[in-house]
C-alpha cells in the first residue's frame, strides 16, 4: 500500500509504503502511457518501477559511477540516500542531460 509520494519535478514520482520505505518509482513517460480515459481508474501502483529494480546511490559518489548503475538498471531513474539511508533525491537521464547541456552551454573557464 502506497501511503506518500515525493515529487521529482518532471519526471517522476518515488511512492513510500505505510512504513516509510521506498516502494519505487513512477516516472512522467510511465504515466504519459496511460490512455487518457483510463488515468483515473489507473493506481500509480501499477506503474511503479520497484525499488528493487532502481539504482542506488549517495550524494558524495561520482556521477559517472551512477550512471553505471543506472545504465544496469535499464535507465531508470536513481534514488539517492543520506547517510541514514533517508531519500536525499532523486536523478533521471534527463537531469543527467540538463546539466549536461547546461554545462556545455557555459564558457570556458565558467
């Protein structure tokens, strides 16, 4: 049973059980699937990418160790935990991308 959800702006949505456990994740491409006249009726639980399936990480370690495991998990996005294993935030391809491009745009020596 989902009982909370965190919002990831734009992409997606991690789902926490009654216990406060990650139950997974609910992406915006996952949810954009759903034929509009079935949204409603549609409990995000169906769409959930469990968190067994998602990649790991900490805030401290190397984006490019992440997105190693993100590759292995088939893209999906990473949760990240703090030191008390609490839901620091979230990363998808697409912010990988952002900040990318984001980058690329800036001068050099920006």
């Amino acid at each position: 049973l989902v009982r909370r959800a965190w919002h990831h702006p734009g992409d997606a949505v991690v789902l926490v059980d009654d216990r406060g456990w990650i139950a997974g994740v609910v992406t915006a491409g996952a949810a954009g699937r759903v034929p509009l006249d079935r949204q409603a009726a549609t409990p995000a639980a169906r769409l959930l990418v469990p968190v067994e399936a998602l990649a790991v990480g900490r805030p401290e370690e190397p984006l490019q160790d992440l997105l190693a495991r993100m590759r292995a998990a088939d893209g999906h996005p990473a949760v990240v935990l703090d030191g008390e294993n609490r839901l620091a935030g979230v990363v998808t391809l697409e912010d990988v991308r952002r900040h990318t491009l984001r980058r690329w745009r800036q001068p050099s020596g920006v």
